[in-house]
C-alpha cells in the first residue's frame, strides 16, 4: 500500500453553505423551481437562509488547531486529541467540542436541504437538462451521507477499547481536520476516497447469495471498480478469519448469525445454491423502506443502515463473548489504512494528516 499523503495546514471552515460544486446545482435547481415551482421555491429559500446561518455561527468558531488559555488549563490540538482518545462513550456529546457537535448537525442539515431540493425537482416535468441535474444532485447526497459514515467510523475507532492509542490519535487527527473544515470530504484527500471506493461500488452489487461464497459479489466489486488496493487487502491469503467473515457479511448486507442460521437450513435442506426469495423467508425478512420518493435506484442510505446493523451485532457479540467478527469490514479496512500509515510515516506531526486540497 501507498503512504497516506502529506498535508499543509487545512483551510479554515467554509464561509458558505455550499461547497462550490453544490453551490453550481443549487442555483440552477433554484432557477427552475423559481420559474415552474414558486411555492416550493419560497419554502427552499427559506431553509436555505436557515442553513446560511449555520454555517456563518460555524465560521465564528476558532480553529480546533488553535491554542487557548482557559485560567489555569492551557488548550491545543493535543489537549483535543487527549480528551478524544479518552472518551467514554456514555458522555460522548457532553465532552465533544461545541464545534463538532455543529458540524454533524450542519451535515446532516444540508443533507435534509439537498434532499429537499431533489423532490422538488422530482415534481418537474422531465427533460434531459432536468434529469443531469437531479443526478448531480443525487451525488451530492451521497457525498454527505458517506462523509457522515465517515465520520462515524473515526469516532468508532476512538472509542474503541481493545485498540493502542497511537492508532486511536492517528483516527483523532483526522476527524479534528473533518470538523475544521466542516466535513468537506476533500480536504481528507486519499483518505475519504478510498473507503467511498468501497461504499459506491456496493451500492451496485445485486446480492444473488447462490452458495453464500461470495464470489459472484465479489466479482461485482471488481466491476464496479473498487479500488484495487480495497481489493487485494480483503483478498489476501494472510487475513484473518474474523475480518474475512467481517467482508463477507458486507457482501451480503447480512450479519455473521444471519449467514450461520442460512447455511444451517441449506445444509438441513441438502441445498448448495439459495435465491433472493429463499433468504427472505428463511430469516423473515420485512421489505426494506427505501427512499424511491426521491428516485434513488441506488439508495446511499442503504450503506449506512448496513454499516450501523453490522456494527451493533459486532458490538453485542464483544459484550457477550460470543462467537463472530469483532468488528465490520469497514472498521477493519480503516484500521489496516491507519496501522499501514502508522508504519510509514515520519515522526512530524505534519506528515500524519491528509493531504489538504488547496
């Protein structure tokens, strides 16, 4: 694996509600719903002026970098990264920094906006201009939905117990630069794009379970183009079992219990190949909500209801002292990027973070 990037000091948090790309398609989406829409477009501007305000208390906050003097308790980066790696996840929201509790509601604020906007959008006689534009708004929400999964990954590793604390503030400092720049997934470079890899090329997967090997899936991946380097890690022969169970329940969108109790009743049932239909009634499963109001062939939030499911199985199994993977294959994928960095970097404090894109 390559070494993570190097980065300069991140820009400070953006004055806008909108990042320059979302900037070009809100105005436009605006421009059409102002013309056709106006009762929709009174109720967007209104919620656009909300989020404005958001971001300009946001932009007042100092930087999560910047040193202070509170009597007798000095304050820095490495004050911050102390008390993160110490957490207790009991009181998490009551010892986070007052700006990183604003960035998660401003994330999932825009997203709700953007969100809003598509549906607007929806209600707009189709054209090939109009049907561009609800795309690249489509990819915005994903952009803020997988950037909140990212998110929840760094902060899972922070507080996990069972992990040394230099990975832990190798996890710290990047989720210090993801608040600082108001979760602008550019600015974590590399970083961000290699698990997204992993994410978008799932959401193209169609599960056919067959033996439940995974290798119909897994050749889906490659097609997707997932990132090779995602690829050869979960590919190769020296991994573990546990994380090689982790990956397969991500291929499948079902938990390490699930898999067991479907092998069980192929076995039971002298069966080697299971079908879509076959699965559900075998673990009863409901028909799963998804956001087709908003158009989505392939729903963003799919990945994240599967990430938090497989997540809450891990952790009850850690709990009880029962049998099954540890951790997702998400959380693995991104121990392995902060252990391989860990290993090739340098002692600056600078050569630890992800590149900046200014």
């Amino acid at each position: 694996m390559n070494p993570m990037p190097t980065t300069s000091t991140p820009t400070h948090s953006n004055p806008a509600p909108f990042l320059p790309s979302e900037r070009k398609l809100v105005d436009a989406a605006m421009e059409l719903l102002c013309a056709e829409d106006p009762s929709a477009y009174a109720i967007l501007l209104q919620g656009e002026g909300r989020l404005m305000r958001l971001s300009l208390l946001l932009r007042d906050y100092p930087s999560l970098r910047s040193q202070e003097d509170l009597g007798p308790y000095h304050r820095d980066t490495d004050t911050l990264i102390d008390t993160l790696c110490c957490l207790d996840p009991l009181e998490l929201k009551l010892r986070m920094p007052s700006k990183a509790v604003l960035v998660e509601s401003y994330m999932l604020t825009k997203a709700q906006h953007l969100k809003g906007l598509l549906l607007a959008m929806l209600g707009l006689p189709s054209s090939e201009t109009r049907n561009t534009l609800r795309s690249a708004l489509f990819l915005e929400i994903s952009n803020i939905i997988h950037t909140y999964l990212l998110y929840q990954l760094l902060l899972d590793v922070i507080l996990d117990e069972d992990l040394d604390r230099e990975i832990k503030r190798h996890s710290a400092r990047y989720l210090i630069t993801l608040w600082d720049t108001c979760a602008a997934q550019q600015e974590l470079s590399g970083f961000f794009h290699i698990i997204r890899s992993l994410w978008d090329a799932r959401l193209h997967i169609r599960v056919r379970y067959g033996t439940l090997l995974g290798t119909d899936e897994l050749l889906q991946l490659i097609e997707a183009e997932c990132d090779p380097m995602i690829l050869d890690h979960f590919t190769d022969r020296d991994l573990s079992e546990e994380e090689a169970i982790a990956f397969q329940e991500f291929l499948f969108g079902l938990t390490y219990e699930e898999l067991l109790r479907l092998r069980n009743e192929m076995k039971a049932q002298g069966i080697h190949v299971i079908s879509s239909k076959e699965v559900t009634q075998m673990l009863n499963i409901p028909k799963t909500e998804r956001n087709q109001h908003l158009g989505l062939e392939q729903d963003p939030h799919e990945v994240y209801r599967s990430y938090k499911r497989r997540r809450f199985q891990a952790r009850y199994r850690i709990k009880n002292n029962l049998e099954g993977p540890r951790r997702t294959a998400e959380e693995y994928l991104v121990l392995w990027i902060l252990r391989d960095h860990d290993e090739r970097s340098s002692s600056s404090e600078s050569s630890l973070l992800p590149r900046s894109s200014t």
